[in-house]
C-alpha cells in the first residue's frame, strides 16, 4: 500500500489570506485543510493510506527548525 502525507501548508499560526465577501469570512487556511481532507478522501479510495500534518503544529517552521519529516514533497497550490 502506498502511504502519503499532505501538509495543508498552514498550521499553527499561519491563517494565510484572508477575506470578507458577501458577509462570509475566509482564510486560505481553512480553505487549504478542506482541500487537503478531499484529495485524502478521494487517494482512499485508491487504496492508498493519507496521513495529514497536524495542523497545530507549523511544517515550515518546523523544517526550518530542522525537524525530521519523512514525506515526498507535492505541492498543492491554493488562490482565492
């Protein structure tokens, strides 16, 4: 079995843009977790294992920090 971990690319800390319209507040990290929780649910079915990356924690700032992260880098854009 194949195994994946996405980085919604915004943890703790880093709420990325955002924006009112209409009345509704976004921030591109919410949008970019909800992405990230559908391309999991969809590779499941797949058959392939997808962890997420705590989004409490930070995965920038922790490979800057030189934390180890096992994972093969993909990168998922996100614009509003």
């Amino acid at each position: 079995m194949k195994k994946l971990l996405l980085i919604s690319g915004h943890g703790h800390g880093d709420p990325g843009a955002c924006a009112t319209l209409k009345g509704k507040h976004y921030s591109e990290a919410a949008e970019a977790i909800a992405m990230v929780k559908k391309i999991r649910n969809a590779l499941k079915r797949y058959n392939v294992d997808v962890d997420l990356y705590d989004t409490s924690k930070n995965a920038y700032e922790d490979l800057k920090a030189g934390k180890s992260i096992n994972f093969f880098p993909v990168l998922i854009s996100t614009t509003f």
